[in-house]
C-alpha cells in the first residue's frame, strides 16, 4: 500500500544581511513525503524540479529520505525557488521564480495507491495544477484523496477566487486539513468550525483544523473531537503543518483506512479513533516545531517519545 503524493519541491533560498545565502529543500507536497517516508509509510511524489544545482540538493534530500520519485522528476527547465531576503531586524521579504507543470497528459498513480495526496501551489497555480485535477479526478473511487490548501496568499490572487478553487477539490476530497489561518484568509469573518462544518457536507468523510498552540480540531459523521496541542518549546513553525499532515496519513494507513476496500470505515470513523488519530499528528508536529525548519521525526524518534511520556 503506497501514499502517492503529487505537488511541488523546490529550493527555500535565505539571503541574509551580510550577503550570504543557505539554501533548504522545501515545498508543502515535499515535505509530506518526506514526513510519511521518515514514519515508515511507503510514498511516492509525483512533482517536477530540473537536472541543476538547485535540483540536485532537493533530489537527495527526498531520495535519502526514502521517498521513491516518480518518472520525469526532472524535466523541468529550471528547479522552482522561493527567496527569502532578512532586513536588518530579521525581517523576511520574499521573492518567488516557480514554474509548475507536469508536462502534458495526466500522471498515472503507482501501483498499489491507496491514498493520493495534494494541496498548496501544486494545486493552484496553472498549468500544473490542471494536471492534478485530473490527477484527483482519475483517482476518485481508486483511492482515498486527501487534500490540504496551504493557502499561499501572494501566489493564489483574491481569495473569493481562491476559494472557489479550493472548495472544488474540498468536494473531491475524502480528507482534508486545513490550518484556522487559511481558512481566516478563505472566508474572513466566519467562525472556521462552521466553515470546516460546512465543508463536511460538501463530500469529506473527515475536515481537521489545525489552530496552533489551540491544539487540532475535527469534524466528520460521528460528530466533532478537539485535542490539546502537545507542548513544547517551539524553535520555529517551519514544516509543522506539513508534519501534522504526514503523520494523520500515517495514522490511517496504519489502521487500514485508506483506500475505496476501507471508504466506509472511514466515513464511520469514531470519536475514540478520531482522538487518537489527532493526538498522533499532533505529536508529530510538536516534535518538528521543536526543532528547526521542516525537519520531522522519525518513527523511532516518536516511539521514544511517546515512551518517555509525552
């Protein structure tokens, strides 16, 4: 059984005042991957980055990591890079030179999928993005389909046309995870348990909300669970939305509910089961702010975690 999951991985590139600059490999969808391939899920990720320096650092990264690549990795013309510029005070004023396409047709799912995975840029911003809507049309009722926005504001225009984008693939999705700050940004003004509500009855069997230090919060058919946030000293939040993601998957596939054979366990998830699948990712996230960048734990790193009592 395999995640497969399809957006993209590109360079997060910081200048710093005195002129000199780190790279770090990055991208939402990426950095899914990697979390679910370091949790011992089987993953495949579908993206596009080119045969040039900046690919070669984000080759290595998802390929020491585990993550198999699927066919055409890197046949874009240039590797997607998003430059942050550090004022004086450390403030970060970003730049971005991404490219996102897939090339023509539609990629076909790896053998054994049981669950396809997508959001942020890769699925907004054209003309990749058409391609994972066919990617997610083709996969209903082959697999489940999971889906996180990852809003990114300065990329996806207005939001009432961002919106419109993303509750289309909320339709199509049977879980999503959505942070209370992109859905603020999606629908200001409205109380976000009652838009994730309302997304509930747009087709999900799940709708999470993650709210920070508030801890993650969840709808579906049994009715709403909300857990505490696991507390720990935060480094930075770099990743940890990506982290929560990954280990909510793997929460899923470890207890069989991916896949159309396990559509209506799903739907008939229970508020034990929900709790435990929160607490999970939650887990997973807190340990990934509690260290620098997107940089998520291991399965044996969370079983020593939760052995010592978190």
């Amino acid at each position: 059984m395999t995640v497969t999951v399809v957006g993209e991985a590109l360079v997060d590139l910081v200048r710093r005042t005195d002129g000199t600059e780190v790279a770090h490999p990055g991208g939402s969808p990426a950095n899914v991957a990697v979390g679910l391939a370091r949790l011992g899920c089987p993953v495949e990720l579908v993206t596009r980055y080119a045969d040039d320096a900046h690919g070669a650092l984000v080759d290595a990264h998802l390929r020491g990591n585990g993550v198999r690549l699927g066919p055409g990795t890197t046949g874009a013309p240039a590797t997607s890079v998003a430059a942050a510029t550090l004022d004086a005070d450390g403030t970060a004023s970003y730049d971005f030179s991404l490219a996102w396409d897939l090339g023509d047709g539609t990629p076909g799912l790896a053998d054994g999928t049981t669950c396809l995975h997508t959001g942020s840029i890769g699925a907004t911003l054209e003309p990749g993005a058409a391609a994972v809507r066919r990617m997610v049309a083709a996969a209903r009722g082959r697999a489940t389909v999971s889906y996180d926005p990852n809003a990114r504001p300065a990329l996806m225009g207005a939001p009432e046309r961002a919106r419109e984008q993303v509750e289309a693939l909320v339709a199509q999705s049977d879980v999503v995870k959505v942070s209370d700050e992109d859905l603020a940004w999606l629908r200001p003004g409205e109380p976000y348990d009652a838009v994730a509500t309302g997304w509930l009855g747009l087709g999900p069997a799940l709708v999470v909300v993650t709210r920070g230090a508030d801890g993650p919060w969840a709808v579906a058919a049994s009715g709403v669970v909300q857990r505490p946030a696991v507390r720990v000293d935060v480094v930075d939040t770099v990743g940890a939305g990506d982290a929560f993601m990954a280990g909510l998957l793997d929460g899923l596939h470890r207890r069989e509910l991916l896949g159309p054979a396990a559509a209506e366990r799903l739907r008939a998830l229970d508020p034990e089961a929900l709790t435990a699948l929160l607490d999970e990712a939650a887990l997973v996230a807190a340990m990934t702010v509690a260290r620098p960048g997107a940089d998520p734990p291991t399965r044996e790193e969370v079983a020593a975690r939760r052995a010592g009592g978190a």
